[in-house]
C-alpha cells in the first residue's frame, strides 16, 4: 500500500525514525491516561507498525548503501566532465 510506505528517504537518518515511534508511543499513552483507549490503540498500532517498518523490515541499509553509490557516480561524472572542460 503506498498510502502507509514509510520506507522512503525522508526517513533515512535515525534520529527521524526514532522520533516517529516515540511521538506515537507516547501520544498513545496519553490517549490512554485521559481515557480515550480507541485513540490510544490506533496511536499505538501506528507506532508498532512505524517501529517494524523502520527497525525490523532491514530498509535504511539498503536504500543508504544506493542513495550513497548513486551520489558516488554523480560525483564522478562532475568530476569527468570538469576534465574534459580542461
């Protein structure tokens, strides 16, 4: 479903994704507290489904390891031309 796609480059740097699962975690407790437990359980399943998604599906590795090849070719035909240019 690309509605729910969190596996996208936005997400990349952990600092994003943790802050994901613990806005929700936490909001989810919160519904909880103030008695609101359907709140609570769909705040909570979208952080359990935040949390599989960036921690346990194996997703930031491989989108990091081509984001970083595809900059290193970018890198290298700059680099290809500015000799050429010379």
């Amino acid at each position: 479903m690309r509605a729910f796609d969190l596996q996208v480059e936005f997400f990349i740097p952990l600092w994003r994704r943790v802050a994901v699962v613990v806005v929700c975690v936490v909001w989810s407790l919160f519904e909880f507290v103030t008695l609101a437990p359907l709140w609570g359980v769909i705040f909570g399943a979208m952080g359990i489904y935040a949390a599989w998604q960036f921690f346990f599906t194996g997703w930031p590795e491989s989108v990091a390891s081509s984001v970083g090849n595809d900059a290193t070719s970018v890198t290298s035909e700059t680099q290809r031309q500015s000799v050429d240019s010379d």
